[in-house]
C-alpha cells in the first residue's frame, strides 16, 4: 500500500508541544476521565473502586508495516489489541495512554490519521486517549496502556476453569493470518476481507463483561492463536482442554483463501493471533447467547487437544 502526501509539514516542524497538540486537539474526552492530557498525570473516576491495566509495546515492522496499513489502519489496531485485554478480565475499558515513538520526517497528516484511529477504536467502548508521551525514534514505535472498570464485578482471570465446564469462543478467528499470508504473497486485494482483518482487528468487546455476568469460570484474549491462548488458560487452571475441530465451521472466504494458498485454513483458526477473539470456560449449565461458539470442554488433566485434526500446535511468540 502506498500512500502519497500533499502536506510538506513533518511532525518535526511541529516539534514536542506542537505534536502534542494536534493529537489532543483531535481526541474528546470521555466522562470518566477527570483530568485528561496537559497536566503531569491524568486523573480518572474508578466507579467500581478497582482498576483492570494492561501495557503492550508495539514496533514498526515487527507488528505493523507502513507499506501495508495506513496510520489510520495502526492506530485502530493498537487501540483493539489493548482494548481486548480489558474485555477479556470482564471489565469496561475507560481509557488509553500512548507513548510515541516518531520519525522526525514523518508527515503529520500519517500523525493525523493515526490519531483518528485511535479515537474511533475507543469511541464505540465509552473509552478515549487520556494521556501519553511523545520521543524522536528512528521508526514508528507505539508503547499503549489501557485501562477500565470492573462494575463491582470478580475478574475473570484464566485460572478458574473446572472440570466440567464447556469452553467457547466469540469473535472471528484465523482471518489476520489469513489476512497476513495474503500480505505476505503479495496478493491483498484478492481478498479484501481477511488483508483487512490482519490490519484492523474486530474484538467483541461487549462480550468479555457479558460473560462475567453469565458466571465464566476463566477468560483470555485470542491475540496469539487458539490452541496457544487456550493452553495459558488450561496451565493457568490446571486443566486439560478438548476442543473439537469439527466445532468449528470454516468461512466460505478462509477456505477460498486457503485454496489460493495452499494453507489449511483450520489451521489459521485454531493458530492464528492477531483477530482478538475471545474465549471462555463456563459452567456447563450456563445458557450461552447466539454469539458465543461452543468448541470443547474442561476435564481433568493438562494442556490442550484438538480432536480431528493433527495439526494445531503452537502460535505467536515474540523470539520465535
């Protein structure tokens, strides 16, 4: 992907206090925060008394590809992956903090863009950019906390699972990868779909507080693959997990992709990070909404199997 600038204006034109406010300039503020960007720290309300946090650290080039996503595209991606991790504790993201790492040549209308899509992933939750830093670095780099409330609700951690619970999965899975492969044999137009899907992700945010009001035992974010994500779950728990592959029905667009490919595209699914699905243990009496997909069981033991197919062994890691 290629993209073309009209404005000659660098974020180093700009510099520190000039960028900052374009970027502040961009972002409303949500109710909950008290005292947003400008002052040495923000103030937020906590209206269930307990903070859920979490931090990721995202790299040009390990993470994303200018060439591939727009700004827009990185910042909406950012702010999903960090967002997810809140769901996935069974709380409400509240707000985001942005550390920036920029290139002093970089157009500030890509700065624009990138901002806009941090925005408009936070505006659907309730949740905006409360705040953040801002360095010189040779490449883009984006260091993004999240933050968000628990209602007066238990976390729901990966360590509760039990016994008898069924395990099931919301949200879209192995598309990113699919998405990425497509990228990476320079076919991203053949379908759209899924090279959108490794560029702009789509948790199911409303889902992760919704299974904490349905009892789920324990809950994690599908950010580095199924069968490993569901593995942190199953050692967190000290349970062994079955999932059935035949569980889960293969899209009409991933078997097509696959066939292009030469890929198993179960094998996206059950493998694949980046879509930011959620999956969860619930007790077995619990009545599930039409959203959640049931794709196994708890029993005792340890670790994970997948029954049907052979494949399925392991997922993302950073020194891999």
């Amino acid at each position: 992907m290629e993209h073309t600038w009209r404005c000659a204006i660098t974020v180093a034109d700009l510099g520190e206090f000039g960028i900052i406010a374009r970027i502040v300039g961009r972002l409303p503020q949500s109710p909950t925060v008290l005292l947003g960007p400008g002052d040495d720290a923000a103030v937020l309300a906590a209206p269930g008394g307990r903070v859920v946090v979490t931090t990721d650290l995202l790299l040009e080039g390990r993470h994303f590809r200018r060439d591939w996503s727009s700004a827009y595209d990185i910042g909406r991606k950012a702010a999903a992956q960090n967002l997810a991790d809140i769901a996935a504790m069974g709380a409400s993201p509240t707000a985001l903090f942005v550390g920036l790492g920029l290139p002093g040549d970089l157009p500030v209308e890509w700065l624009d863009g990138l901002t806009d899509g941090f925005r408009d992933e936070c505006a659907p939750v309730g949740a905006s950019v409360a705040g953040g830093d801002i360095s010189r670095s040779e490449q883009v780099v984006l260091g993004v906390t999240a933050l968000g409330t628990l209602d007066d609700r238990p976390p729901v951690t990966r360590a509760g699972a039990r016994p008898g619970d069924v395990v099931a999965l919301t949200g879209r899975v192995g598309h990113a990868a699919a998405g990425l492969a497509l990228l990476q044999a320079g076919l991203p137009e053949a379908f759209p779909e899924l090279s959108g899907a490794h560029r702009r992700p789509m948790p199911p945010y409303a889902r992760g507080p919704e299974a904490a009001a349905l009892g789920a035992t324990a809950m994690a974010d599908v950010s580095d693959g199924l069968v490993q994500d569901v593995g942190h779950i199953a050692s967190s728990s000290g349970v062994l997990v079955e999932m059935d592959a035949d569980a889960f029905p293969v899209p009409a667009s991933l078997a097509a992709a696959g066939e292009r490919l030469g890929e198993d595209p179960l094998e996206w699914m059950l493998t694949g990070g980046d879509d930011h699905a959620l999956v969860a243990a619930f007790p077995s009496t619990a009545v599930l909404p039409s959203e959640w997909l049931i794709v196994g069981r708890v029993v005792e033991g340890e670790g994970v199997q997948v029954r049907g197919h052979a494949g399925a062994q392991g997922g993302w890691d950073h020194f891999r």
